[in-house]
C-alpha cells in the first residue's frame, strides 16, 4: 500500500498534551516500504521528517515544515525460546501496553514494572524509558532502524544504542533514525523487582507471599492510577524534568541547608535528586497561568489546562529551571523532545 500524504493536519489528537499545532504534511507508517518511500517524499518536499508514536513525549512548540510520520506499524511475535529465555519482538507502532500484556499472558518477566508507561514500542529504546527501578536497558535484545540519512537498515546491539538515564542515541541523533522493530530479552523464571517504593508493601497488603510478573504489574497499573494524571483528561507528557545526578559532594552542602532533602545514592558516587522535590519546595506545585500549569500533586508533571501553546509551556519550564537553579545551583534537564 503506497503512503498517503495529508496536508495541513491538526496534531491535537496527536500528541498527550493536547497541544493544537499543524503538521504540513501527515502520514500513517504501516508498512517498512512505506518508510522508505517517506525518505523519498522527504527528499522531493526538501522537508525533514519527523517521527511521532504516541506523542506522550513531545512537546510541540509551533506548527511544523516537516512531513510528520505517525508510526502504526504492527505486530508482536516470539522470535527465540530455550525454556529459561524468550525473545520477543515487537514492530515500533504497537502500543507499549500492549507489549507488556502480550510479555504477561506468555508468562514471561522483565517489562512488568513498565506497565502502563504511555506511547508506543519504537519510542521504548528512544529515552530508555524507565519506572519502579527498572529500565528499558535492562530488557533490550537489540532492534533494527532505518537511517533517514543513508536509507540504510541497521540492526542495533544493545551496546550500539549507548542507553543512559532517560537517553539514548536515538534521542541524542534526532531526526536520523525511525526505529523499526524492537527486541526483548525475557526470563520464565528470573527474579521480580519489588524493592522499589510501594510495590512490595501493596503485594504485602493484598496477602501476596509468592508474586508473578503478573501481579506485580498489577500492583504497577493501580499505583500508576492512583497518582498520575490521565492525559485523555488533563493534558500532560509525564515528567516534564530528568531526576538531577549530582555529586556527593554537592549533595552534602545541600543536604546541610535542606536536612529533608529527597536524595538516592548511585553508582560513582554520585547523588539523584527528587526533582519534584525541588520544584516543590521553590513553591511551584500546583502553579497555574492561563491555562498552562503544574500539576497540583505531581510537581514534576506540566499540564495543559485546555487552550495553552507548547510555547507557554516552555516558557513555564524555563521559569521553574531558571528559579530552581537560583534557589539549588542544579540544572533541571527537560524529558521530552522539542518539536
Ligand atoms: P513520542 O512522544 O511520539 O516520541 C518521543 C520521541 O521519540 C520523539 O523524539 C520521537 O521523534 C521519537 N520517536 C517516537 N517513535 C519513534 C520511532 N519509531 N523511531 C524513532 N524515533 C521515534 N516515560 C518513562 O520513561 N517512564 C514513565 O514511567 C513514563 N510515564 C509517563 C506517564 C504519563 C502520564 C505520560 C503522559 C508520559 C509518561 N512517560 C514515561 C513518557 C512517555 O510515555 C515515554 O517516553 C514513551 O516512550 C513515549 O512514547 P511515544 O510513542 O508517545 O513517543
Ligand atoms: P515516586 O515513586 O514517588 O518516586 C519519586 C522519585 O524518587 C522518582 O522520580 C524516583 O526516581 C525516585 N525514587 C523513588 N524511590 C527510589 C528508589 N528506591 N531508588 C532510587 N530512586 C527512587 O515516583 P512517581 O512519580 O510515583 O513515579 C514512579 C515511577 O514511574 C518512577 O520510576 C518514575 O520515574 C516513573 N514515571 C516516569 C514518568 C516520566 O514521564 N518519565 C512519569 C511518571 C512516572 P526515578 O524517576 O529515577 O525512578
């Protein structure tokens, strides 16, 4: 089936925040042909491309020149099993949810603490997508993208995709890969990550003495529930900000002046910090201007009351890293990706 090209399209329905912005011209990725015929129509427009999943990412700041693909490729399928270790393989336009439930029902571990993480499965290994303690670095196989510069297929390691907190290469080279098809390293019987805030206590609770990978992302969707915002609701992409690294050092002088300080250890002694802490002893929680704002029991959640532009938004964002470095001395990184 060739690609069908819209021009002009709303990307409302598009994009978590609910941010009404124009894509110049639009088109639905079903099929990898069709991936390489964008690069052409790219070339002919002499426009970028721009490669959307579920949008629950992105922030979108003004309309865009570009040719907007909104990845819908399909299918998920078991490509290896010794008995012990399965790999599973997912094409980038499944939603990730459903990638986690199809993982469940096969009785495997290792995605269950990523439930109900919004977006899709080719945007996964884009920003190394990360809660309750574990990562997508953690899972991945590997996976295959195709380089909008060359035309090229290539099959990634995971070593090649140079993951880290919330990053990857694939964030860092934007605009060079569409990532096509992702694969997932998946255990039968290895061991369940509970330690990570209220997990173990809800398993506890509910009189769960013996957890599968199936409660434990139970326990995950409820919490999740509980206390994020739904973007079909209240506009929103998540954590609007990273969780600083900083040195001990640092985190000891802080430590000093704040004795409350939300802080964990890591690896090289260095410190994280609980962004949203921070944002909301600087008095930013629950902030609302025009209709952009910060959530009122997640600081670290920007929302879109209704009518507010990506660009106040970000003007609202560069307000609270610029008064947070004021107050702190540390530097709070923007998660999504700016169109
Ligand atoms: P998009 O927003 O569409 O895109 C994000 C970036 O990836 C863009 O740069 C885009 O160009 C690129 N991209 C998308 N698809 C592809 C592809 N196939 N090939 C190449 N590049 C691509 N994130 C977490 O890490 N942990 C969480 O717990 C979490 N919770 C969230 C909760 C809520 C309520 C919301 C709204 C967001 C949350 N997020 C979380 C952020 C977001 O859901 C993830 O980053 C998710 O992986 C984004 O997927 P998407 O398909 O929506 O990507
Ligand atoms: P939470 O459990 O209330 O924890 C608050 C912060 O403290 C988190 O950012 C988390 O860092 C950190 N933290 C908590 N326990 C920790 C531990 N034992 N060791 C190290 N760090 C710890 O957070 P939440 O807001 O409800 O979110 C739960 C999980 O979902 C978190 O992992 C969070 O990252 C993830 N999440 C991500 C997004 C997003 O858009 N990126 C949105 C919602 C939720 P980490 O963030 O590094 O885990």
């Amino acid at each position: 089936m060739t690609l069908v090209v819209r021009e002009q399209v709303d990307l409302r329905p598009y994009n978590s925040f609910a941010l009404a912005v124009r894509a110049r011209w639009f088109a639905e990725l079903t099929t990898d042909e069709q991936a390489i015929e964008a690069l052409n129509i790219s070339q002919t427009l002499d426009r970028p491309i721009r490669v959307l999943g579920g949008g629950s990412n992105v922030l979108l700041t003004s309309d865009l020149e570009a040719l907007v693909l909104h990845v819908r490729t399909q299918g998920i399928r078991i490509l290896s099993d010794d008995g012990a270790q399965v790999i599973l393989e997912a094409e980038a336009g499944e939603l990730w949810q459903d990638v986690v439930q199809y993982s469940l029902q096969q009785g495997l571990s290792g995605l269950e603490n990523l439930s109900l993480i919004p977006g899709t499965a080719g945007a996964a290994p884009v920003q190394n997508i990360g809660a309750y303690g574990v990562e997508l670095r953690d899972v991945c196989a590997g996976l295959t993208a195709l380089d909008c510069y060359s035309g090229q297929l290539k099959d990634f390691t995971p070593e090649d995709c140079a993951f880290a907190y919330r990053d990857s290469r694939f964030k860092r080279e934007a605009g060079r890969w569409l990532v096509l098809r992702v694969r997932f390293c998946l255990s039968r019987y290895a061991p369940l990550h509970l330690e990570y805030g209220l997990i173990r206590q809800r398993l506890h609770e509910q009189g769960c003495t013996e957890p599968t990978a199936a409660a434990v992302s139970a326990v995950v969707c409820a919490i999740r529930q509980e206390k994020l915002p739904d973007p079909k609701i209240l506009g929103n992409a998540g954590s609007f900000f990273k969780n600083p690294v900083i040195s001990e050092q640092q985190a000891q002088s802080l430590r000093a002046a704040y004795p409350n300080l939300v802080a964990y250890p890591q690896a090289h002694g260095q410190v994280k910090l609980a962004a949203a802490w921070l944002i909301d002893q600087a008095g930013w929680k629950g902030f609302r201007e025009g209709d952009a704002g910060v959530h009122r029991l997640q600081a670290l959640v920007l929302v879109n009351y209704g009518q507010a532009t990506g660009a106040q938004i970000l003007d609202l964002a560069r307000r609270i890293q610029e008064d947070v470095v004021e107050r702190f001395g540390v530097l709070l990184e923007m998660e999504p990706v700016l169109f």
